[in-house]
C-alpha cells in the first residue's frame, strides 16, 4: 500500500484498493474519486478539491489507458510523472492515489469491452473511432473497483463527461456523477498535459481557440443562425489552426446536431483542433439567445 519513496499512500492492486475503501465505507465515510491519466495540473487538482467539498475520502487514479489510443496516437510519448503526481495529490490533501498497471486492468484473456451510442457518436468518434470503447471500458471498471458515491470529471472533455453519465445512467451503477469547471490560463487557454508539446509559436496560437469559442457562442446567444455562427467560426479556425477536425454547436445534453436557425435550447459550442502534431479540444456553454 505505501511506496517507499512517496508520501502518499499508494494502492497498485485492486485488492489494496478494496482493502483500503472497505476501511472507509466500515466507518461510514463519503468517497470521492478523480480518474486521471497522470502528469496532473492544476485541472486536476481543483477536481480533487471538489471532491473535498463533498466528500469524506478522495483518491485519484492515474492509468494511462491504452485501450483510447489509436496506434498513431501518442500513447508511448504520453507523459508519466508519477512522483511528481503524488507529490501534486499530496499537497491537494487526497487520502490515496490508485495506480494500476496494464495487467492488472487488462489481465491476460481480457474480452469484455463497453460500447457506446447516444452522446458517444460523432465529434470525438469521427477521427477517433476507438475512444470511447476505451473511455467507458476504462471507467466502468474503476467505478466497480472502487464503487464511490462520487466520481469528477472535468467539462474540457465534455463529450466524455456526457458520455459517463449516460454510462451511469445505463447501466444504473449508484455513483454521482460531477462536472469539474474547466481551469484556464491566464489567456485563456484550457489546461491540458498535451500542452507541454506546443512550440512558443504554437503556444500562442493555441490561445485563439478560447476567443473563437467565446465569439462563437456569443453570436448564437444574440440570435445569429446556428448554420451561420457555426460556418464563421469554422472558416475563423481554419485561417488559425494547422487543421480543424470540428468547429460546432450541440445540444448540451445528448450532442445532437441542432436546426440551422437561431439556437432555441441549451448548447454547448465545441472544437477540436490540431497546432503541428498537438491536437487540442475545447468547450464553452452557448445560452439559447
């Protein structure tokens, strides 16, 4: 359960994990959990912190998952900083850090995979097909591993906090599940690990996506016509990024493609760009006008 050299105590095996939540759940305490994939930043943290806020117990997880990577994506090159994680986590005051290796979540003769329709299709599953196999496979397992009465996932990745609450939903497991604000830097760009693979050049481009988002959503709010708002931002993306794999507006609960005139329901404005080989997501929420 503890690792010699960190201070946080760290579970690698599903029967820690259990050893020690079995502990909390004898003294009747509210558990809260944070999936992560590691090289934690302050996104992460302030999860944690919300899960402070209403729970007893908080652990993270970090387990890169292979299972949501394509072979051309970066999955070797995905940073693992597990030291300097527990040392972050620690200082957030979570209780446990949960880090399992591929075998113990995908031990030999694994099958079983978790698919998805509804809010899992289109926008991300365009150009990655495979993902959210891999996400709700993932997190339906921690969930059961750990069964907290609180899991937080932060709204950068909106599709796939939409897509873990229909998985809740579905498949009736009794968590809550909690939306994290998106944490951003000074200029607005939205904190992501991949932004450590930005050039200076890139870095300051990456900051744009923020401000066509923002228009973006505030032309919907004054009435301009989806169909119209949704081609300006594109063509704006375009002449920005090295390549746009979406610029659009959804509804904000199932992320269905709305009608071309003014917005008339809650939405959600999405994009999903690519700065040289960094590709890089954003959200905002658009108020129907």
């Amino acid at each position: 359960m503890f690792h010699p050299d960190l201070a946080l105590p760290v579970a690698c095996s599903i029967a820690e994990l259990r050893d020690r939540v079995s502990e909390w759940r004898r003294m009747n305490l509210r558990i809260g959990l944070v999936p992560t994939m590691g090289a934690l930043h302050e996104g992460h943290l302030a999860l944690v912190k919300q899960a402070l806020e209403s729970c007893d117990r908080v652990l993270a997880s970090i387990f890169v998952n292979p299972a949501q990577f394509a072979p051309d994506e970066d999955f070797d090159a995905y940073p693992r900083t597990l030291e300097s994680d527990t040392e972050k986590l620690t200082t957030a005051h979570a209780h446990l850090v949960y880090v399992p290796n591929h075998r113990e979540m995908y031990p030999e003769g694994f099958v079983t995979t978790v698919s998805m329709a509804g809010p899992a299709l289109g926008l991300e599953s365009e150009t990655r097909p495979h993902f959210f196999t891999g996400v709700a496979t993932v997190i339906s397992k921690l969930l059961i591993q750990v069964m907290p009465d609180l899991a937080v996932f932060g709204e950068k990745d909106y599709q796939q906090l939409m897509v873990i609450r229909q998985l809740a939903r579905d498949l009736d497991l009794p968590v809550e599940v909690a939306a994290g604000r998106t944490v951003r830097e000074t200029d607005g760009l939205a904190l992501s690990s991949r932004n450590v693979y930005l050039s200076a050049e890139e870095r300051t481009r990456a900051a744009k996506l923020n401000v066509i988002l923002k228009e973006f959503a505030d032309a919907l709010h004054q009435g301009a016509p989806v169909a119209e708002a949704q081609a300006q931002a594109r063509h704006q993306a375009e002449q920005t990024f090295d390549h746009v794999d979406y610029i659009v507006v959804r509804d904000a609960e199932m992320l269905n493609p709305l009608p071309s005139g003014p917005l008339k329901c809650e939405a959600r404005v999405l994009a999903a760009i690519k700065l040289g080989k960094t590709r890089l997501i954003d959200n905002m929420a658009a108020p129907k006008a």
